[in-house]
C-alpha cells in the first residue's frame, strides 16, 4: 500500500514540471538583466559633487629687487591646480581670491598646507592671502581647502587642490667685450634707485653678450631692446649668437646713462625675466706719469673697457688699486700687471678704495693692515697664503658699538695710530680715543679727550680726524670746541699735535681744518680760516716758517723737496649741451714755496708718486691729455 502511494507522488511531480513554459524563465532572466542596467546607468547619470570652495582668482605677487620697472609681478591664473613661483627674493605671497565672505574660522577649520615650513596665512577682502617666508628654489607646497566659507566640513563636497613650486626665476647675465677684455654685469648689482650705482664703462664701442638662462620669445625680446636703445639714441646692431644669447654691438653713445627693461622680456612660461640692464659711458681712464725733473707728462696706459677709481698708499710706491664697481684690483706700474683682489675661494675682497676709507692700510703689495670688525682684533691679511694674523686685540678698548675713524701707519711703518669712537651714533659731539700700537702689539699711547662737533662740514666729513704722522713720534690732528649753536664750527677747530712718548700736547693753529702731513719734511699743510671766518686760504707750515698758499682749495698734496710743492686744484663744473653738469678735470698745479710762483702743468688726479719719488702718477678721464702751458 506504501509503495502505490509513493509511486503516485512521484508521477505528480513529474507532471508538473512538463506543464511550465520554458520562455517564462527566459523572460524573468532578462528583466533581471534590464534592472541592473537601469541601475548603472542611474548611477553613470548622477552628477559627480563639486568642489564647494574654488577660488574665483589665483595671483602670485613676487618682490622683484633686481627690476627698474617692476617691485612686483602679478599674475591671473584661472582652473589651475599648479602654480610655479619664480623666486627673485626672499618673499613670495599668493593669493586665492573667494566670492564668499570668509569667515576667520576658514583658516583654521577649511585649508590645510603640507610642506617642510608652515607659511603665515590671513583673510584680506574674501580672499585667502598665503605669504611664504624664505621659500627655497625646490620647494614645493600642496594645498587643500574643504568645507564652507565659515569652516567646518562638508561630506558631500571634495576638497580643492592646488601644488605651489618655488623656481628658479630666469635672470639675463651681461657680458662686455672689447679689444680681447671682457667685464661681466651682475644680475644682481643694486639699481642706482635703491642706493647702488651704475658700473661705468667707457664710451668706446662694445659688444653686449645677454645670456638668459632659460629660453625666451625672440621677437619679443628684439622688440622691448630695440625700444630702449632707439629711445636712447644708440647706434647698434642686433643678433642672436645662439637660442638664449642675444648680441648688442654698440657702436656710438650719445648720452651718459643706458638702460634696457630686460624684465619686460618674459620667458616661454610665461615669467618675467628678473633683471634690468643699466650702465653709463664716459671717456677712458689714462694713466699718465709727471716727470719732476723734466716736466715732462708721459703715457703710460689707457683703460679702455670701464672706468675705475685709482689710489694709492704710501708703501705702494710701484702699485695703484683700482676700482670698479664690483671688483678691486692691484696694479702694478712697472710691469703692466693687474691682479683681482680675492680670499681664498676667488670671491672679491673689499677693503674699501675711496678718500674716506682709511681703515685699511697696506704694508707692501701683498699684505694689509686692518681692525676686523667681528673679533675686535688688529690683524694683517696676505693675499699670497690667505692668512690673516692678529697684531693685538683691541676688545678691551673698545665697546660692542664703535667705529673706526682713522688707521695711520708712521712714516717707517713700526706704529700704527687709530681714532675710534664709541658713541658715533649720538647726537652730542663725537669722542674719540686715540691710541698706538707697536707692530709687535704693545701699546705706545692712547688718549681719550678727543672730540667733533656735528654741524656741518670742513675740509672733509666732520667725523674725521685727519689723524697723521708729521714724524715718528708726533701725530697731528683736527679737535673741536663746544661753542652755542649760532655760532660756525669751523671757528672753533684747531690743530694739536701730540708726542706719544711723553704725552706732551700743543695747539698748532686755531681756527684751521684739513692737516696733511709730511713726514720726511716735517711740515704740514692746512685750511686756515680768518676771525670773521671769512677766506678761508690753505697754507704751509714747517716749524716756526709759516707760508699762505693762497688757494681756497687743494686736494692730493705732496712735496718734491723741501721747497716746491705739487697739488690738484679742483675746477668747476660746467654745463653740458644736453643740460647735465658734469665734472671737470682737475688741474695739476707745481708750486715754488719760497717764490710763490705757480705752473698748470697737466689735468687729472694726482694718485701717488714712484719708489724714488722722480715720477707722479696722475689719472685723467680725458681720452687725451695735453699739458697746458
């Protein structure tokens, strides 16, 4: 009975599975499929969530120290997520500009900066201003804002993203040519706006060699360098020697000053170059020498690339140290020979060449004398080994804040005087200490009594002393009077002499400026000035002799023997054709001390005298000198 009944089951079963539709399954299958599609697509069609915070504005601002034309440079950039900042000082700021009101909770909760530093960020008028303090070139920033213009976080809206990159900005490095001499303009020299001065070349003609160190649009280029110079008035010619030099042949000048707005040239990504050209011309230096015993005035050497400034000191007698605007050199007469004055890595050792700069001084040609300002100590320097040895320290002497007014080397070169003060910067009346120091370090002497008035000037600045040895044991000096207010200083400075073995110190002359020694005659020089300071005429005096010179001024003394002298008479200016005024030559002017006969005998500075004293060396900004009977 078992069995029938589970033989039926069976059959039933297999009865209704012959009655389902095989195309029902079929159908249900692709329904499955359309839904899923349906769904794909759905979620294909949704729109991605924007960015809720996109600047509206992106604008770099970068300090350019190196331009005439541009202190900033300001650039658009919209849909950027990458920002390159050439670098041409130490302070770069970029700004995000918003068209929400941000709030001051944005900076803390919204905006996230990764890097090495953390730079400073504000709110100025809804935008976000990011200034980076001393980037270096390499470095990078990512930068990330979310959230709303309050803050806070917003979970449907991704942040924006933005890379910042510090770059190397594209400079053009200058370089001049002439006759096999070249000199290079740095990119970096400061503009004459800013306190620097032009460097000074002479106007004869010259190849300019412009490398910009990246690539650069040469129509554009052409066109902003053809603008400047034709305004100038240069006659020229233009090339490119390869894809980032460009080749100025300068053939005439017609003005004194040039400049060429090479930062209105921009590179291919669009930066401005950094840098701007400016140089002025004018006539060659010339070397001449004035033979005393034939009065003669011979060539010596033309320096025709720049111009320099020229000296010399007392232990120099076959060398002059010239001057440029970036670079000191040693030249020596007898054998034509210039040499760059460097420290031992080749970088430019400054010692300082003009009339007011005599804290340092030269022992022979390879070794100077100065006080080093970090260390207190007085030192000698050599340029053949780069030594440097400590004559004596002076800490003890000297307070933190001083200045060095005077450095006197005596006549044989054993002692050396100094005038320090330390209270330079005050408004009272300066006070000076003089002391003296053997070679060796021992102190000789020293006296703290000195002191200047402020008001105005005498022969010179009126923080000089015009320290000096008249011989081996006396030193001469300007000192100043207090007197009221109304009254003119140069009434009140007199001449001291002062023996540094026995202390001993005398009033020469009152009312008097501007002493120049000379040591081998025993005798000095200066501007004496009447009761009424009026004619103010320089004279001589040697002992109990006095004699007037009967000049106003004088600059560049010395004595040929015990009774003649030769001197630079300065001449006025006088006007251009183009309006300017413009120095002339000073007169080089041979005095009879027992006589009082004068002779013009040449133009030019007097700039020192050969080892047997036969010969003066006179330099001229003329490009021919003729002597003038």
């Amino acid at each position: 009975m078992r069995s029938v009944l589970f033989m039926l089951l069976i059959l039933l079963i297999l009865a209704g599975t012959a009655c389902t539709d095989p195309s029902a399954t079929d159908n249900q299958d692709r329904d499955t499929v359309e839904d899923a599609n349906r769904q794909s697509d759905q979620v294909r069609d949704k729109p991605e969530p924007e960015v809720l915070m996109k600047p509206t504005g992106i604008k770099v601002r970068v300090h350019n120290p190196y331009s005439f034309s541009h202190t900033t440079i300001e650039r658009e950039m919209d849909d950027a997520d990458q920002v390159v900042i050439p670098l041409y000082s130490e302070h770069a700021e970029l700004r995000l500009q918003f068209s929400e009101n941000l709030e001051e909770t944005f900076i803390k909760e919204s905006v996230t900066i990764r890097g090495d530093d953390k730079p400073r960020m504000r709110i100025e008028d809804n935008a976000l201003i990011i200034k980076f303090e001393k980037p270096r070139v390499g470095k990078s920033y990512d930068i990330e804002i979310g959230g709303g213009p309050g803050g806070g976080s917003a979970q449907e809206q991704p942040p924006f993203h933005l890379k910042v990159i510090m770059n190397e900005p594209t400079i053009a490095e200058t370089r001049v040519l002439e006759a096999g001499e070249s000199v290079e303009i740095p990119y970096d020299s400061p503009m004459p706006e800013v306190g620097g001065e032009e460097p000074q070349l002479t106007d004869t003609p010259k190849t300019f060699e412009i490398h910009f160190s990246a690539p650069v649009n040469h129509q554009k280029a052409e066109e902003i360098i053809r603008r400047d110079l034709n305004e100038q008035g240069a006659e020229y010619h233009l090339s490119w020697k390869d894809d980032m030099t460009v080749q100025i042949e300068l053939e005439a000048f017609h003005q004194r000053n040039y400049q060429i707005h090479l930062s209105d040239i921009q590179d291919l990504e669009g930066n401005n170059v950094a840098n701007d050209l400016f140089f002025t011309v004018d006539q060659a230096n010339e070397l001449y020498v004035y033979d005393r015993q034939d009065g003669s005035m011979q060539p010596v050497k033309s320096l025709k690339l720049k111009r320099y400034t020229a000296n010399q000191h007392p232990f120099l007698k076959d060398y002059l140290l010239l001057a440029d605007n970036y670079q000191e050199y040693l030249y020596q007469i007898s054998s034509d020979r210039m040499d760059r004055l460097v420290d031992d890595l080749g970088f430019p050792r400054y010692l300082g060449m003009g009339p007011w700069t005599p804290e340092v001084q030269w022992l022979n040609s390879d070794t100077v004398l100065y006080l080093h300002q970090e260390t207190k100590q007085l030192v000698t320097y050599s340029f053949s080994d780069y030594k440097m040895k400590r004559i004596v320290d002076l800490s003890p002497y000297i307070e933190d804040h001083y200045d060095l007014f005077d450095c006197r080397l005596s006549p044989d070169g054993s002692k050396v005087a100094l005038a320090i003060s330390n209270n330079a910067d005050d408004t009272t009346p300066i006070h000076f200490s003089i002391y003296v120091f053997s070679m060796n370090g021992d102190k000789l002497y020293e006296n703290h009594e000195i002191k200047k008035l402020r008001q105005g000037w005498a022969a010179g600045p009126y923080y000089l002393l015009y320290l000096g040895w008249l011989n081996q044991h006396e030193l001469i000096y300007e000192m100043g009077e207090e007197v009221p207010d109304s009254e003119t200083q140069n009434k009140h400075v007199n001449i001291y002499k002062t023996n540094i073995n026995s202390g001993e110190t005398e009033k020469l002359m009152e009312r008097a400026v501007g002493p120049v020694t000379f040591p081998d005659y025993q005798a000095y020089a200066a501007k004496k000035y009447s009761e009424q300071f009026h004619d103010g005429q320089y004279v001589w005096v040697a002992g109990q002799e006095t004699f007037p010179l009967g000049e106003p001024y004088m600059e560049n003394l010395h004595m040929i023997g015990p009774d003649k002298l030769i001197y630079n008479r300065p001449v006025p200016m006088e006007e251009s054709e183009m309006g300017e005024w413009v120095p002339r030559e000073k007169e080089v002017v041979l005095m009879n001390l027992r006589t009082g006969e004068k002779k013009v005998v040449g133009t030019g500075e007097i700039i020192g005298q050969s080892p047997d004293g036969r010969l003066f060396y006179i330099m001229t900004h003329q490009r021919f000198l003729l002597p003038v009977s």
